[in-house]
C-alpha cells in the first residue's frame, strides 16, 4: 500500500502531548514511572470509549450530550441485573442473570438510548443539540428511577475485574479501551459507512445527491455513541464496585474536549479517532500532572478551560495559513 | 477608443487584478463609469463581469490595481463604505429577507428610531411609501418580501439602493428572472434614473437590452476589459464576436452519432410546492430522450429546470407524481439511490454546495457514489480506489498534483472534472447536467463540451439543462422549453434559432 503524505497539522496534538509528557517528567520524578503511567491510561479509558463514539457524532455534523447519562443508566442496568437479576413485579418472575448477561443486557440498553436520540434526529428533524440534551435528562432521570437514588454497591470480584484486574501486564480497562480504538480506526478507514460518516460531515447534500442513506448512516452512529457510553459504563461501575446514581455527570464536556483538542471539527467531516485519542491522552496527562503538582482542584478546572481554547486558536491559526 | 474627452467619470477602475485559488478572475481590468449613463459590461458567465462589480462595490477589498472616484484615489473596506459614497449594487440573486416586510427590508441594518431608541415604524413605513410610489409599485410596505413576484422585489431593492443617496447603482443582470412587461417597467425605470443622474452599471448578456439601453459598453473576455466605448460606434455583431473571442461553432465541433433506442421516458411528472399553497412548481411536463442524444432544456430562471431533475432524482418523493420509464421499464424513483442503480446520474448546478466533499481528496470524492466498485472482500481498498482515480485524472485531464490533493484546492473547471468523474465511475445511462459550465473558464469549458458529445457517442443519453443560448444550442440535439414549471416547446436541431427558443421560454 502507498503511503499517505503526512499532514504536519495532523501531528500537533500528538507534539502536544509528547511536550507535556517531557515537561512532566522533569517537574515531577513520580510521573514517568510505570504505575503512574498505567494509572493514567486506566484513568482516560472511559473518556476514550465515550470519545471514539462522540468524535464519529461529530463528524457527521452532530453531537451526543447524553453520553454521560446513558453511561450512568448502562451501568446502574448493568450493576442491578447482575445482583439482583431481573424482577418483574406484579408478574412473579424473577430471572436471574449472569455477569456477561447483564452486560449484553446494559449494552443493549445503551445501543436502544442512542437509537432514540437517531430517532428523533432523522426521523423528527430535532436538531441533534436538543435531541441528546433531552435524552441527558431522560436517561439521568430513568438512571434514578432505577436505582431508587441510592448506589448499587459490593458487586464482587468477577464484575470488579473489568475495572481493576489486570491481564497480560495491562489493566483490563487499558485493554477494552485498546480494542475500542482499534475496532474503530478499522471501520472508519475500511468501510464504506466510515468513509460517508466523513462525507456527510463534509457536505451533506452532495452526499444525499451521492445516493448516500445519510438518515441510516446517522442512526448507526448515535447507536454506536450509545454502546460505547455503555461500555464506558461498565468501566466506570467496575473500577467503583458500585453504580452510582450521579455517576458520568459531566462527562459529555471531557468528551467533546477530547475530540476539539484532537482536532476533529465541531461543523463536520475533517478529524479521526486517534487524533481524539490524542485529545484524550493531554487531558488525562493534564489532570495527572496537575495532581502530582499539587495544584488546586479548582486551578485544575480553570487550566483545563485554558487549554481547549489553546488547542482551538492553534488549530485555526495553522489553517488560516 | 475614449468615449469623449469632455465626459467625466465618476468611478474609474484601473489595471484591476484579481486571483482566486487556481483561476485568475481579473487581469488588468479597465473601466470608466459616466453619470446619467448606462455603462453596460458585456461578457459570457466566467468573463470576471460579477468579479469587477464586486470590487467595485466593496465586497471583495483584496485586489490588485486602483479605483478613482471622482479622480480621487479611493479604496473601500466594506459594502457600507462603498455605500456612504453612494455606490449601490444589485445582485442577481437578490439579497432581501424574505420573512421580512418590504418596509424592514429596505431599512435594514439602519432603521430610523425614535427618542426612545426604538424602531420608528411610522417615519420607515412613510420613506417606504415614498420609495415606493416614485418607482411605482403598488404593494403594501409592511407586506412580506415572500409574498413578492421576484420582479417586484427587484423594485424593492431599487428602492433600497435609491433610499441611500446613490450615484452609482450596479445591476448585475437584472432582467434575468423577469418576465417581458416587468422589463419594460425596469427599462423606464432607469431611464428616469438616468435623467437624475445617477449612473447604472448593466451587467448583462443580452445583445437586444444593450442596444435599447445602454449608452456605454465595455467588454469583458476571459478576466480582460477587451472594448471599451459608446454603444453607437460598435455594431452588435462586433460586440458579440468581442465576447466570444471566437465563434462558438469554431472551436467545438459535434461528432456525428446515431441516435439509439429510448432509454429514458418521462410522463407528466408534477411536482407541489412545499407547504400547504397547494401551487405546482412543475405541471404535466412529459419528455423522452434516446441513447446517444443529447437533449438540452432552456428555461429562464424560475422555470423549473432544476426543479424538474430534483423530481427525476427522487429529492422530493412525496410531492412529486408522474411516471418514470427506463429502458421501457417503468421505475419508482423514491431516493436517489435509486436513481443512481437505475443508471441516472446527476451533475449538479452548484458544485461546491451539492456536488463534492470539499475537504476531501480527489480519489475520495470519485468513489463516494460507487464505493462498491472500489471494495474488496467487502473493505475499502485504497489500491482500487487510487487506480480508479489515475484513471480518471488521466482521462479527464484533472490538473492536480495528486488523487490525494483535496479537491477544495483545484480550480472550478477542475473541480468539475471531479465531479463528473464520480457520476462516469457509476456506468450511468443517462447522464444530467445542470448548468455544467458555470463559472468555469472557456478552455475548460470546452474541455467540458467535448466530454459530454464523447459521452454521447458512447451511447450515454444526455439531458443538459443550461441558461446560455449558444452553448445549448451548440451541444444539443433537440431542444425543449420550460416556462414556469410547464412545458413550452420543442426544437429539432436543424429549427434552432435564439429567438424561437427565448421566444418559447418567455412568459406569454
């Protein structure tokens, strides 16, 4: 296969990233050893499993504000099915559910949240903004309903291991969010829906005009949004022991920080999965490094605001050229 | 040739030179304009006419070369400044807000207040009146724009132009969209313009409106001012030959090709309005077109000719009726998907807006409607794609420096070699062209001619829908006429006359 030109652009997250690696090292010796590392990556794997799905949004033109509460709901779905398996009241049917069951089960449940906010986007016409911020409330609301607002805790080692076990030398969630990625820059490059979702991002119309079902391409990408904020869930329920009601608030914004830092367009059609991965990477050696600085949580906020705008300004003034 | 050494102009442009990516869109442009004058500039679409006025009025403010307004040195950095000079321009799309009143229209941007810092409707609706009644328009100032016939809102943007001191007021082919007696109204209209002074710059290619109107005329061919001088010491036939450098007939030759069996038919396709008015934007239009011919529809705008490819494609399926017959099998065409694996392709009029994926690469935009073709075990194979590409760069003579150069970065008629390339990728049987050299320079656009009469004699059968007169007539095999959203004629090659055609897509 011919090798692509590479686009310096492309390549200043990832300068980014490497600086503040180096720039970490010499401040703080704790930062370059391995468990730090690992830390790091297992602390960005949620972000990155909601991010490859919110980046895939993007890039049709839309956005998914819901993930974070469709996170909360597949990992409450999941934490409850697995111990007190599903009851049905009124009706006496109790049926009792394996690990990997309720997981099928809360991904399922994720894949059917992001299938309504699809729904409402190409078949109502609900801009996407407004579709997934009704589905943030929905899906939080239907999360406390649920759980009854209180955790679902002591869930036990096998749940567990997902968040905190480690196999081959590697934390599982290192792992999952490795096959998230790689599963996704394969059907981005290779498949002809990975190659419309950029399309559609690109130009609408001429893509309606190209014979593209652009409305079926949508829907499989919010589903997709879905059933990666679920895994993302189960990540999250795992590495806790618990489900947490209020579990994922916010994530959204860490997500779609994400995917702006790693260069990916907000208006559609131009960025890609590992640039997001990137993004993700500098937010999460950010986070750490701040920590290991000893800087304030609230300075912490406040820099991490400073630094996607720094990555946007950039990104535009390199384009402007 | 100076017009008359006594005669002062108001504007002036001198040496004005103006680059795009990839097309030089002005090179050393002269032009003089005269108070109380038509100045017309002449020149066929993609001669840089739009390019100049909008220099000229302030919309463009990068160039090279200088404007003098009344001799003086002056360079404008926005429309408004160009406006405060009393330089106003009328687009050939027009740029009012249609859910907006004919009164807000015309105030936009600086309505009149009153103490209180609010809008003062009543001084606004007054002026409007007034405006109004000078260019007699009967219409109530605080109807919507929407409600308008596009002749009528051209009046208002007169109005509009007329509400600021102007001296100078810019048409660009402002007869376009009108009917016969809504020219004539515009024709007396800047007559009486004239006689308070105000110099008109016409933009137009209709040799009969210059000769009626206008007093001065400069040329414009391929980005250069060509002519300049009165219009009584040219004859019409030099100007046109000025316009066109060459005859049309001498530089693109028809192959001879047989015409074969029907191959698409099409019966009294309508298709609604959207909402509930209930109005038809295309009623009972009935055609067919044969393997190799080339069918070309003439039409003014308004017409219905895009509207009618829309309704081919499947864009509109729950407003459109009518048959679909290909290949004598009768077709439901609900998307276009459809259309595209029934053999229809579609070259787009706009091709940045519904043609191509600007930011993305050449090989990309090629396969996007036939992405099977380029698979392999069911994956995209980059190999297959760049190979498919190559070919057609090569076929086509895509100027680029690689299938992997985005297409935003080539020039107009390269892009449209894209895009014609991506329709050819998908084996189509009949192929539509919307206005397929619009902005485009004459090579390419010759370039263009003699891929579709190639594509022809291949056995494609071509519908082409175009606004100029000699380019149709040029290409075509027969010809039909839309007038508003109906059919109004049909010419077989050996018949083609630019007055029965214009005469048969005029409004009666």
């Amino acid at each position: 296969m011919k090798k692509q030109k590479i686009d310096i652009s492309n390549l200043q997250p990832l300068i980014a990233l490497i600086l503040m690696a180096v720039a970490m090292t010499m401040m703080s010796d704790h930062f370059a050893t391995k468990d730090n590392l690992f830390n790091v990556a297992r602390q960005i794997s949620v972000n990155i499993c909601i991010s490859v799905g919110m980046t895939m949004v993007i890039l049709t033109g839309g956005i998914d504000l819901s993930v974070g509460s469709i996170l909360a709901f597949t990992g409450a779905v999941a934490a409850g099915l697995f111990k007190n398996g599903l009851e049905i009241e009124g009706m006496n049917l109790f049926v009792g559910t394996t690990l990997f069951g309720a997981i099928c089960i809360a991904l399922v449940v994720g894949v059917f949240l992001g299938w309504f906010n699809g729904l409402m986007i190409t078949k109502f016409k609900v801009p996407p903004f407004v579709a997934t911020l009704a589905m943030l409330t929905i899906a939080r609301g239907l999360t406390m309903l649920y759980t009854k607002g209180f955790p679902i805790t002591q869930l036990g080692g096998q749940f567990n291991y997902i968040g905190t076990g480690w196999f081959l030398g590697m934390p599982m969630p290192v792992w999952i969010s490795i096959v998230v990625i790689s599963v996704s820059v394969f059907f981005m490059n290779k498949t002809r829906t990975g190659r419309y979702i950029y399309a559609i991002g690109g130009n609408e119309r001429a893509a309606i005009l190209s014979g593209i079902k652009v409305n079926k391409v949508k829907l499989f990408v919010y589903m997709i949004a879905g059933a990666l904020a679920g895994i993302g869930g189960l990540l999250v329920t795992a590495r806790l022991d618990s489900a947490q009601p209020n579990a994922g608030m916010g994530y959204e914004l860490d997500s779609i920080a994400a995917v702006v830092i790693g260069g990916t367009s907000l208006s559609g059609g131009k960025g890609s999965i590992i640039g997001t991965v990137i993004g993700a990477g500098i937010i999460g050696v950010l986070n750490n490094g701040l920590v290991l600085l000893n800087v304030s949580p609230f300075w912490q906020q406040v820099i991490k605001g400073l630094v996607i705008l720094l990555a946007v300004i950039i990104d535009k003034i390199q384009k402007e050229k | 040739m100076k017009a008359s050494a006594t005669d002062k102009a108001i504007i002036e442009a001198r040496k004005i030179t103006k680059q795009f990516p990839g097309v030089l869109a002005l090179n050393n442009v002269d032009l003089r304009v005269y108070a109380g004058k038509v100045n017309a500039v002449v020149g066929e679409n993609g001669a840089g006419k739009s390019t100049l006025m909008n220099i000229l009025s302030g919309v463009y403010t990068e160039y090279d070369g200088e404007l003098l307004l009344d001799g003086q040195k002056i360079k404008f950095k926005d429309t408004t400044d160009a406006r405060n000079v009393g330089i106003s321009i009328i687009h050939q799309e027009l740029q009012l807000v249609p859910q907006l009143s004919i009164a807000e229209n015309i105030f936009l941007g600086r309505e009149p207040l009153t103490k209180m810092r609010t809008i003062d409707r009543q001084k606004m609706e007054e002026e409007s009146r007034v405006l109004l009644s000078k260019l007699e328009l009967d219409a109530d100032v605080n109807g919507k724009i929407s409600s308008l016939r596009i002749g009528q809102q051209q009046i208002v943007e007169i109005a509009k132009a007329l509400s600021f001191d102007v001296r100078v007021l810019i048409m660009d082919e402002p007869t376009s969209a009108l009917s016969e007696s809504e020219t004539t109204t515009l024709f007396k209209l800047i007559e009486s313009l004239k006689r308070d002074g105000v110099a008109i710059v016409y933009i137009t290619h209709k040799m009969n409106e210059l000769t009626q109107l206008a007093d001065f005329v400069t040329v414009l061919r391929d980005g250069c001012s060509v002519h300049e001088s009165a219009v009584k010491n040219i004859p019409v036939d030099d100007v046109v030959k000025l316009m066109v450098g060459r005859d049309i007939q001498d530089f693109f030759v028809k192959q001879p090709h047989v015409k074969g069996d029907v191959r698409l038919k099409i019966e009294n396709m309508s298709m609604k309005k959207s909402g509930k008015s209930g109005k038809y934007l295309l009623k009972n239009i009935s055609f067919d077109v044969h393997a190799s011919e080339v069918l070309g529809i003439y039409g003014l705008m308004g017409a219905g000719r895009t509207e009618l490819f829309e309704a081919i494609l499947g864009l509109h399926p729950t407003r459109t009726s009518g048959t679909v017959c290909i290949d004598q099998k009768s077709i439901k065409i609900s998307s276009p998907d459809v259309a595209i694996k029934a053999g229809i392709a579609f070259i787009p009029e706009d091709r940045k807006h519904d043609g191509l994926v600007l930011n993305m690469a050449i090989a990309h935009n090629i396969s996007l409607a036939s992405m099977d073709k380029i698979l392999k075990n069911g994956l995209l194979s980059a190999n297959l794609e760049q190979k498919q590409a190559e070919m057609y760069r090569e076929k086509l003579k895509i100027k680029s420096t690689s299938s992997s150069q985005s297409v935003a970065k080539l020039s107009g008629g390269n892009q449209q070699k894209v895009v014609v390339s991506k329709w050819l990728a998908t084996d189509p049987k009949i192929l539509f062209l919307d206005e397929p050299t619009r902005g485009i320079d004459v090579n390419a656009k010759n370039e263009i001619y003699k891929i579709i009469d190639d594509l022809a004699v291949e056995g494609i059968a071509i519908v082409i829908v175009s606004s100029e007169l000699p380019e149709i007539m040029a290409i075509s095999d027969r010809i039909i006429t839309l007038c508003e959203g109906r059919y109004s004629g049909e010419f077989a090659r050996a018949e083609f006359t630019e007055e029965k055609i214009l005469h048969a897509a005029l409004p009666q």
